[in-house]
C-alpha cells in the first residue's frame, strides 16, 4: 500500500511520520512539503498513492487542489485532510472533492489509525472490485468470448507467456478454494519474485492460469526454469498435486489459440497421483501390460478372485513406472475391456462396448491408482461372474462355503471368490451368511483358526509360530493378539494351564 503525505510545517511532518510508523514495515510511506512535488512525483507513475494524507493550507497548491488533481487521475486513491481550523467549508469542499476523512490537528493517534484503517480497508475493495473485473475480462477473452480490444494494455501485445495449472484430475472432486490454495497468495509471491506485472485467475475449479510478461527473444530454457519454480512453488507450498503446461504464443496467435494448446499439451501429460511439468517423451513398451491382461483372462475363467486382484495391482504399478497419461490409459483400458470381454464370449454381438470416451470420462474424476483398481475389479467381476454357469440355490451356498473353511482354514480365504462362484455379489454373500450363522465370515473363519489351534496345543505343539502356520497367519505376533482377543489369553498362557 502506498501512503502519501503532504505537510510544510516540519513539526508536524514528524509528527505524523512518528504516529504512522505502525505502517512502516507493510507499507510504503513517501513524504512531501509541498504539493507541486507531490503531484511531479505521482505523475511520473512510478509511485501511485493509494492514500493521501494532507494538510489543507499549504503555500503554492493547497490540499484542496493536490487532492482534486490527483483523484482525477488516480480514481480510486483514498484522501485524508488535515486542517487546524474546523471550519465547516473546509470540510465540505474536502468532501466534495473526493476526501473520505476530514481530522483537525493535532491528530490524536487512535483517530488518525482508526482513519487509515478504513480507507485501506475501502482500497483493498476497489482493488479487488477491479481484479475481478479484470480476471473477467482475460477469462473471457481465453475462451475467445472477448476479443482483444478488451484487455488491460500490460497483456495487449503478444508478449506474453501463458502458464496453465490443472488441479489433480480434470473432475476430481476437490477444487482450488477447497484446498485453500488462493489465487492472492499465489499472485502476491509472482509478484514479488518472478514478475511484478503477473497475473493469476482460475477459470473453473481446476484450472488456473498464470500470464508472465515476456519477450519473444528469451531463451527456452530460462522461460522453463521459470515455469519450473513456479510449479514447484505451489506444489510445496500447498501440498497438492498438479499438471502445469506453458506456451509463448506465436505472432497472430489468440489468447483463445494459446489457451487451447495448453490444455492439449496437459492431456499429454496428466498422470494419476503425480505432479507432471509438462509431456515427456516417453518411449513405452506395452508387452508387461498385454501379460497382465492375458493372466487375468486366466483368473477370471479359474474364478481367482485373490490372483486377479494381484495381477491387477501389478498391471496398473507397470502403467505408472512407464508413466502413462489419463489420456493413453484410456484408450488402453478401453482396449483391454472390449478384448477381454470378446476373448470370454467369443461372440462380438454380445459385448456392450466400453468406449475411450466413456473411460476417459470417469479416469477424469479419478483421484488415485486405487480408486481406479476398484473400479476396473467391479467390470473384471462382473466378467468372472458370467463366466460361471453353476450358480447353486442359496440354501446349498452357505454349508458348502462353511464346509470349505473347514477343509482350508490355513490357506487365504476371500469372500470374493465364493461371490464370483455362485454369480452373486459380494453384499448379499455377506448377509446371507450372517443370516445363517449368526457370525462375519470373517469372525467364521477366525473362530475355525482358534478352535484349530487350541487343538494343536493341547495336542502337544510347542512352536507358537509353527501353530500360527498350521491355521493361516504368515505372523506369529499378529496370531498371538487374535488369540488373545478371542479367548481371553495368550497361546503361551493356554499352553502352560
């Protein structure tokens, strides 16, 4: 904030200057004793008042007048009068002129700080009145609504860089206000390191934009370590993750054109669940995706629930090591699903086609690598489901199932794979099963364990970890705290009664 104060009686001068020294650090104080100065100064442009403070009788211009001319050419400039006589005209004609306050000298503090609090208060407004006119009018013009004409002189030529940040995914369910990441912030630190003439505005909940003055002679490599800490700026200081793509435009070139091909060169590059600065080129190899697509045909016709959810894993940590876009991974997911469903029916009228655009249109709104796992393993399950012809009555569902725990407690069990088996889901398996029990499956088959390994005790088995083996848990520590959870005491304790 720039405060000017204009005062000839240098006691009063210091005065003034020792009663706004609370400013000093945040804002920019310039001092004058006349206003033939003041106004020289304000009128080379290098320093635009935005409060006046001033007395009203001064020799050669007096307050009224500085504060007449300047308002005429800064409109939004906020003035104090300061005056030693109340005299009623004075305040009027100050008022009338543009003056917000009217103070009689000498100022006590508190009326003077209360004073330029509120007309800092009513600059910081009109500055964000006009910033968001102004974002308006460039957001406009980007999406070609407004045409060139319209834009601030600092952005009327084509020497300018535009620098474009996509929030985590196209439609992800998070935007910039969500994750308190402000366009103030961001344009008060562009200003102040990189370009004084910056400017920042989102033009949706993902997509921000950066304009940096530039000139069409700067080097490549300096405008993209620029770009560069700009990136790495915001991803460090909100701990967020983002796709930054960045263009000079050509000469003719729209700002609609250029904004285009930023958004082209982001499609390029977005990755889920990592920041990307620009496309890289990457020469991928596919055949470890193909692998992975040709093993979970396999586990889909063996009904393995448990190796399919493992081949899947393993397919999508290929695609990122290879660094494959959301755009690229559509089209291959698209692939894979209509190839995959044509090698299981063996019939192409009977495949409902799964489209690129209809894939891209939900990795879109994709926050992670998880997320997508499951929603790939619900078509793959569908797939495995109707590759099951033997679906037996519910009735014969559960003893089997129950009977099968008993027979394999020390292998790993997924309810899934019952659910793939006998062509029902997941939910209703669960249910159907408490029903009949009156326990989880989860609680069935730790219940089995227990029984197990109380029998191994008491049969004489001494290796808590041997035990822990014979009914299913890889970690003797984790099986210890089950079995103490389940029967009240430690396998060493029920050993020793």
């Amino acid at each position: 904030m720039n405060i000017m104060l204009i005062e000839d009686e240098w006691l009063a001068m210091e005065e003034l200057l020792h009663l706004l020294k609370p400013y000093e650090k945040d804002h920019s104080i310039i001092s004058f004793d006349n206003g033939e100065d003041a106004l020289a100064h304000a009128l080379t442009g290098h320093y635009i008042p935005d409060i006046l403070i001033t007395d009203i009788r001064m020799p050669g211009f007096t307050g009224l007048e500085v504060i007449e001319r300047l308002i005429a050419l800064y409109p939004n400039m906020q003035a104090i009068m300061l005056s030693g006589y109340n005299d009623f005209e004075y305040a009027r004609s100050a008022l009338k002129l543009g003056a917000k306050e009217y103070l009689l000298k000498p100022v006590p503090a508190d009326e003077l700080h209360a004073a330029v609090e509120r007309l800092m208060d009513a600059v910081y407004k009109e500055k964000e009145k006009s910033r968001n006119v102004f974002d308006l009018t460039l957001a406009g013009m980007i999406r070609g609504i407004k045409g060139k004409e319209h834009a601030d002189s600092t952005h009327d030529s084509s020497q300018w860089l535009m620098i474009t940040i996509l929030l985590e995914n196209w439609n992800s369910p998070y935007t910039w206000p969500q994750m308190g990441a402000s366009t103030e912030v961001v344009t008060a630190w562009l200003r102040r390191e990189v370009d004084s003439l910056a400017n920042c505005f989102d033009m949706d909940g993902h997509i921000r934009v950066i304009l940096l003055s530039a000139q069409v002679n700067d080097r490549e490599s300096d405008i993209r370590q620029k770009v560069k800490s700009i990136h790495d700026f915001c991803c460090e200081r909100d701990s967020i993750i983002i796709h930054t793509s960045y263009r000079m435009p050509t000469a003719g070139e729209s700002m609609e054109g250029t904004y285009q091909v930023c958004l082209e060169l982001l499609e390029q590059q977005v990755r889920l669940g990592a920041a990307t600065f620009m496309p890289l080129s990457v020469s991928n190899q596919m055949e470890s995706f193909w692998d992975s697509a040709r093993r979970i045909e396999l586990h889909i016709r063996e009904s393995d629930y448990a190796k399919l959810q493992l081949e899947l894993r393993r397919m999508l940590d290929g695609l990122r090591r290879d660094s494959i876009t959301v755009k690229q991974m559509s089209e291959l997911l698209s692939d894979f699903l209509y190839a995959l469903k044509y090698t299981l029916t063996g019939k192409r009228s009977e495949i409902s086609v799964i489209s690129t655009d209809s894939v891209y249109t939900y990795l879109k709104t994709c926050r992670d690598e998880a997320l997508l796992q499951q929603w790939i393993s619900d078509r793959l399950m569908s797939m495995m489901t109707a590759n099951n012809q033997t679906i037996p009555q519910p009735k014969q569902i559960i003893p089997a199932l129950m009977d099968y725990v008993q027979q394999h407690y020390s292998d790993k069990i997924h309810l899934g794979d019952f659910a793939v088996r006998y062509h029902v889901s997941i939910g209703y398996l669960s249910k159907l099963f408490k029903a009949e029990t009156g326990l989880n499956f989860s609680d069935y088959i730790v219940r089995i364990r227990m029984n197990k390994a109380k029998e191994l005790l008491d049969g004489g088995y001494k290796k808590i970890s041997e035990i822990s083996r014979l009914v299913g848990y890889d970690d003797p520590k984790f099986f210890s705290q089950t079995f103490k959870r389940w029967t009240g005491i430690t396998p060493q304790e029920y050993k020793r009664k």
